[in-house]
C-alpha cells in the first residue's frame, strides 16, 4: 500500500503583530466569527486573511518525524504556558502577563508562534463559525427548556453578555494503515428435533420441538483498515463525556495554523502528549478493527481469541478547534455550558430543583391514587 500524503513540520511563520493592529484607529483586531477576516471592534474596519493554495492543503503530519522533532519545532520564549489555578487549563500568555492573570481576561490571547519555549504551535484551525450572539441564543433557549430547573436560574445566569467565553481545545488528529492478524472462532447454528412431554388439561402430551445448537471451527486471517482523522481532545478543562458529545466537527473547514484566527479568544496549550493520545486512538480504531475481524470470520457467532496490529503510514494533526463555553455557579456548585462553534451543537450541565421533583411526584402518586379510586369505584 503506497504511503500517505504528508505535509512537512511547521515552520514558524512571520511576525504578523502589525496585522492584528487597526490601521483606522490603532485598537487590536478581533477574528470575526463566520467570516475570514479581522474586525475592530471600535470602528468596524474589517482585515481578511489571506489565504494561500499551500494553506488549503491540509494534510497529516509524519507520526515518527513529529515526535522525534517535537522539541526543535517548539517557539522560543517570548511567550509562556501558564496553569490556571482555578480550573487547570494551560493558556499561552504573552511572557508580560504574570501567571495569576485570569485567562478569560477581557483582552484577546493573541499566540505569536515566533516565541515561547514551553509552546508548541498548531498545525491546523478551526475558525469559528457560531458567532457569540447565536451562542448566547442557544444557551438562553437552553436554559428556558430545562425542565425542574430552579425558577430563578435563567435570571441568575443568563442575562450577561460575558457568560459565553470563546475558547479553542487543543486536539490529535491521528492517521494509519493498519493490519491486524488473527486466531478465533467460527460459529454456525445448526437446529435438531427433540421430543418432550406436557401435561395439558391432565392428560400428558408428547410433542416435539426445535432446539438449536452452535458448532464451532477454529479460523484465522487478516483485516486491513484504514483510519483517518481519529480525534482524541488534549485538553481536560471539559469532561472527556463533553468533548466526545460535542463530535463530529467540521474538519474540512480546517485551516493552515494563523495567529489571526485566535485573536480575541482564549487558547489552550495540549495537556496530553501526543504518544498518549495515540494509545487512545488506538483505542478507538480498536472497536472498528475487532468489527472487521467478526465479519471475515463470518457465520452466526464468532469468538476472537488473539489479534496483533501493525499501524502503518501513521499521521498526526494538532489542531484547535473551537467551543463556547460557559461556567455559571448556582448553589455553590459549577456548572459548565458548551456549544461547538463549528456545528451549533449544545451540551449543558445543569441544577435541579428538589421542591419541583417533590411536587411532580406526589401530584404523579395523587393522580394514580385517584385512577385506583375511581377504579374501585366502578367495580363497586
């Protein structure tokens, strides 16, 4: 099988910082969500970002040449990875910024992939696409449709144009060839006839019936698959449960890495590497593996015993895709609200209200107890 196409590592691009400035009024760009530009919030000028064939090329990276440089297509030290106290995430600040900065300060985090040792620059992004307004809308519609959700909490949380934060979550992309060899089972129903005895109305009854029976035989083979775009989220700021809800994204709207594409939103650096991230892609083409062997085996059952895979042409992309998100606290807990920015899709967690359980339920009970009642009533 020919090898896969392959982009080479990235390298670092040239300094756009005068890009991210107004030239009308001299305030910091913004990414507008939905469109390929920049915009200033203060006078509304709008930039575009230029776009090359050589950025619409998206295409893994070589998995062994990935790690094996890692370190040496890190940025310099300009910039740094700070860990937020609060909620654990890593952010990329500006080394001006001290480390107890709030990193859903107001100011865009805009990366400069020129520096910083301890940053890794992303190969591909996803521009945002939901812009905060519609946001907003999902999360208000959201929480008006919570049923035995407390009276006041859309009033509590609801109503700030701060309660979304724009964000993108690093992510593995992985890419492979493989081939799996293996021993198993073959099972084939087969029925026979077999007679047996009832008592019915007191007289004893012989009848016969069909019982079946399973014959195996030993098999063995191999199963080539082949995967591609194999997600698997670096960040742990949002529950594994959440980020694999939030599936499937727009990844053919990828592209090249631009720092433009991040001003104005907060940014995650990874925190699984990428070896660890491939042990769970593995996981996860494992199921769609162990599907192929059982239907080569064929048959009505089948029993896999030993497998061995060879991953080959393995690839990577390290991508940041985007989500908004919300952390609101009522009752002294915290409650997360994302949106995918790629597709518009909602995950939410949310409070319940105790007196509205207590009272659906006893009304339930005073509704049956009444059907019974009447029930009885009638019989009577």
């Amino acid at each position: 099988m020919p090898p896969q196409q392959t982009s080479p590592l990235p390298k670092p691009a040239d300094n756009i910082g005068n890009s991210l400035k107004c030239e009308g009024c001299g305030a910091l760009l913004q990414f507008a969500p939905g469109t390929r530009s920049l915009q200033c919030s203060y006078c509304g000028q709008s930039n575009a970002i230029a776009t090359t064939d050589e950025a619409n090329n998206i295409a893994p990276i070589d998995y062994d040449n990935f790690i094996a440089n890692i370190d040496e297509t890190r940025a310099t030290d300009n910039i740094k990875v700070v860990d937020c106290r609060n909620c654990g995430s890593q952010t990329v600040l500006n080394a001006s910024v001290t480390s107890d900065s709030c990193p859903f300060c107001t100011s865009p985090l805009v990366l400069n992939q020129q520096a910083g040792n301890n940053y890794l620059p992303p190969h591909y992004v996803l521009p945002f696409e939901v812009t905060q307004k519609q946001g907003i809308e999902y999360f208000q519609q959201w929480l008006k449709g919570l049923w035995f959700a407390p009276n006041d909490l859309a009033r509590k949380v609801g109503g700030t144009r701060s309660i979304l934060q724009g964000v993108y979550l690093p992510h593995w992309a992985y890419d492979a060839n493989t081939v799996t060899d293996y021993t198993g089972e073959r099972g084939d129903y087969y029925y026979t006839t077999e007679t047996y005895t009832e008592t019915v109305d007191g007289k004893t009854q012989t009848r016969t019936r069909q019982v079946r029976h399973t014959r195996w035989s030993y098999t063995s083979g191999t199963v080539h698959c082949r995967f591609r775009d194999v997600l698997v989220s670096a960040s742990k700021s949002l529950p594994e449960k959440t980020m694999n809800q939030l599936t499937p994204w727009k990844l053919e709207m990828l592209a090249k890495f631009d720092e433009r594409y991040l001003s104005g939103f907060r940014s995650e650096t990874y925190q699984l590497p990428p070896q660890d991230g491939l042990e769970k892609a593995k996981d996860i083409m494992g199921r769609d593996i162990d599907t192929a062997i059982r239907e080569d085996i064929g048959g009505d059952e089948q029993r896999v015993d030993n497998t061995a895979t060879n991953y080959r042409n393995k690839g990577i992309k390290y991508l940041m895709l985007p989500v908004w998100v919300s952390a609101y606290n009522y009752g002294s807990k915290v409650y997360q609200f994302t949106v995918n920015a790629s597709t518009g899709e909602v995950i939410g967690q949310r409070p319940y209200s105790v007196i509205k359980i207590v009272l659906t339920v006893l009304i339930g009970l005073m509704l049956i107890a009444a059907a019974v009642f009447f029930f009885m009533q009638q019989k009577n």
